[in-house]
C-alpha cells in the first residue's frame, strides 16, 4: 500500500453532466440546471464517497446555443456553494471568480462569508478571463496579457490580507464584559496597487480554517507565476503521462520559486469517465450523447488532428486502408495520437468520436476498474496528484463512480478512506496560511 493518497474532485457544470447531451440521458431530472434538491443530492453522495471537494468551473458569459445543449455554466456559483454549505458537512466547495472583472473587497467578502457559513470548506479558483464577450458583460474589453496577470497579482494579495484584517482572537464575544470584538485587532489592509486598491477591514471573523483555500486554473508562463506563489490545488488539462508529468514538474518548481514547498500545491488532472457495466455499453452511452452535437463539424476536425481531408459522409465507416497510411497525428494537438491508435483499431469514425478522443479532458469509457486503472497508472507514474472528475452525466454518475470506482481505488490503497478533518485545507493537505503568506508577500506585485 502507498503512503501517498490521491486528491478528487467532483465538477459540477450547469447541472446535467460534462456531455453536452447529458440532458437527455433517461432518467435525467429536466430541471435539473435550476433545481437545488439535485445538487444537494450529487453532493451527498460525493461526500458519501469522502471525495475531497466540489468545484464549479465558471465564465461569466453565456456563450452557447441552447437549442440542442444546456447550459455549462451553474447558475451562479456562490450562491449554489452557499445551498450546499448547510446540505453537507466534510466536501470542500470550490468555484471559480475572475480577478479580471471583480474587486477584489468584492471577493474576499464573498468567499469568506461562505468559508464562514461552511465552516472551512471554502476554496477560491482565482483566474483571469479571457472571453471577449465576458468582458462585454462588464461594459469592458479584456486587457492585455501582461496588464491582466499583473491585475490578477494584486487581486489576490488584496484579497488576502483583507482575509487577515481580523486576528484570530479578535472576537471576544465576552458577555460579563461588554466586549463583543477587540477592535484593536481589526485593521485595515490600505493596499494600493497600480489597478485595484482596498482599504478594509473585512466585517467577517476567521473561519475555522482561517482563510479559504486559493486554486488556479490556466497554463502559460504568467498563469504558472499565479499558481507557483498562491495556489494549493491547480487543475490541469494534460492529455499524455509525459505531458503531465512535465506540467506538474513546472508546478512544482514554480512554487520552489516562490520561496514555498512544492508539496504544498496539489495538481488535479482533468479527467471525463463513462462507467457502465461494460466497455461496449459505455461507448453505446456516449454514442447517445454525441446525438447533440454536430458530428459533421467533429467529422472535419477529427480530419486535422490526423492530417487527412475527412467527409462527413464517411461518419459511419472506418478509415480506408489508403487513409490509414496516409494518416499522420498532429504535433500540434496531443490528443491526435490516440485518436489515430483508436482509428486504427477499425472502428466507424462516429465510434472513433465516441471514445472521446476530442473531448477537452482524456476519456476513459469502460467498466469501473477500466477507470481506476487509468486514474492508478497516472497517480503512480506522478503524473498527477489527484484528479478533477468531469462525469458525462451526473444522475447517475455520481453514484457509479461512488459506489462502484472509489472502492476500487481504496482497496489499491490509493484513495483515503475516511475525510482527515473538518476543514478543506486539512483534507487537501494545504498549507496553514492566515492572510498574506510572509514567504511571498516579499516579493507582492502591489
């Protein structure tokens, strides 16, 4: 048995599955996108599983046709994570805010009301934006790249000294006195940076874990500055081992930078599973999901990352012997290598988009010990702290892979068996830290 442990997280999106065609699936709740009493339900049982955090990925934009596909986004993250807050009591409540279009008083109020009301279940994925019409939503455009991640510095360091404006003895609640607070330990901040100021203090006392637990999202060289200095727990988009590996080493010495452990940030890789009782049900599901989404256009695409002119009308036939030969992956796409090991394999080109291999996360459709054998090799070749899970449909798949995969991965020795405390960052592992952290704040942007 390991003594390491993987870290899970749960996605929720709007509300039906990470497929655009989860909405259909029989027995999903139609209403599911607005009605609360389902997410309490998928939350329960992610906890029933003693998964470590829920994490709702938001844009603030609705950018999408809603003819054929639901929603992507929640219908607003906090307020969701505040319903969930008094429905659960170990799962962390993680969801995104962007440090591009929010001030920072804003968010650390926020997200430190619902630590507060969750009792140290909060975590903030602090990110910027990068979708125009996002930026249209706040009458604004998006700034350069260097201005926005410079903004995104300060944002966060505001943010988490607003956090520490009140000591952690600061509330007296002392009848016999007449002391309700010791003003003298609530300050204010008085940060100025070059894009967003605050003054402070928070009107909201420490959590039980002190302060929420800071995330990130989003690669590039600025974005790994971001998670190097503040995050304890990153999600990633690697497709391949090698690929991981490589993005988790960079991780790992973008916060041995910072002046911090490189054990401390936890990296999630994105990971899409479709469990059925066998592999062959499972790729009928998702053929049944794909029944949205225009497989023409996928057709096309599917063309590029094999370096082959391909049509439509060949949707349900494989690639020609003529074609195979030719067939060439693109360095550019790092999916493109198994989508041609799949064509490869003889099946249709709609079977080779059934098994997932466009899809943004690596798919795995199979039995449940087909995905906790992937989920094993990726966290034993360190590839990976843990994964972020984004179920095709969470009617019934958060219970599949509750019930039928985490004891897979218990038993192998890989998944914690019961929460290590009451709070997120005990249960991530993430560092104590209560406003700035000392370490970096030496070297803070504002």
């Amino acid at each position: 048995m390991t003594s390491r442990q993987m870290v899970l997280g749960m996605q929720f999106s709007g509300g039906y599955g990470a497929e655009p065609g989860a909405w259909r699936l029989p027995g999903a709740n139609l209403n599911s996108y607005t009605d609360m009493d389902q997410f309490v339900r998928y939350a329960r049982t992610a906890e029933r599983g003693k998964v470590q955090l829920l994490f709702i990925a938001d844009t603030p934009v609705l950018d999408m046709d809603l003819t054929h596909h639901a929603p992507r986004q929640a219908i607003e993250p906090l307020l969701l994570l505040t319903v969930l807050a008094r429905e659960t009591e170990r799962i962390g409540l993680v969801t995104t805010a962007s440090t591009t279009f929010t001030e920072p008083y804003n968010l650390a109020r926020q997200f430190k009301a619902l630590d507060v009301i969750s009792h140290g279940r909060a975590g903030w994925n602090a990110v910027t934006t990068s979708t125009p019409a996002a930026a249209a939503n706040f009458g604004s455009q998006i700034p350069p790249r260097a201005e926005k991640y410079e903004r995104a510095h300060e944002v966060i360091q505001i943010v988490q000294a607003l956090w520490g404006s009140w000591e952690k003895d600061a509330l007296l609640l002392d009848v016999e006195n007449n002391r309700y607070a010791d003003m003298d330990k609530i300050r204010p901040v008085a940060l100025q940076g070059r894009h967003v100021a605050s003054r402070g203090p928070l009107p909201i006392p420490p959590s039980e874990q002190g302060q929420p637990v800071i995330f990130q999202a989003g690669g590039g060289e600025y974005g790994l500055e971001i998670a190097g200095r503040y995050a304890s727990g990153v999600y990633a988009n690697p497709y391949t081992i090698d690929d991981a590996r490589a993005q988790r080493q960079a991780l790992r010495d973008a916060a041995k930078r910072a002046g911090r452990d490189p054990d401390e940030v936890k990296m999630l890789a994105g990971f899409m599973p479709t469990i059925a009782s066998s592999r062959t049900d499972a790729l009928q599901r998702r053929r049944f999901l794909d029944e949205v989404v225009d497989l023409g256009q996928r057709v096309r695409y599917l063309g590029t990352m094999i370096g082959l002119p391909l049509d439509p009308d060949q949707l349900d036939e494989p690639l020609t012997t003529q074609q195979l030969a030719a067939a060439v992956p693109s360095p550019h796409d790092p999916r493109s290598a198994r989508a041609l090991e799949v064509a490869r394999e003889g099946w249709s080109l709609r079977d080779v988009l059934a098994h997932g291999v466009i899809d943004y996360h690596p798919v795995i459709a199979g039995t449940a010990t087909d995905v906790a054998d992937h989920m094993q090799e990726w966290f034993e070749a360190e590839a990976c702290d843990g994964f972020s899970i984004a179920l095709d449909g969470f009617h019934d798949g958060f219970d599949a892979f509750v019930d039928q995969v985490v004891p897979i991965l218990q038993e192998r020795g890989l998944f914690h068996e019961d929460y290590e405390g009451p709070t997120l960052r005990e249960n991530l592992g993430a560092h104590e830290q209560y406003g700035l952290d000392p370490r970096v704040s030496e070297q803070a942007r504002p």
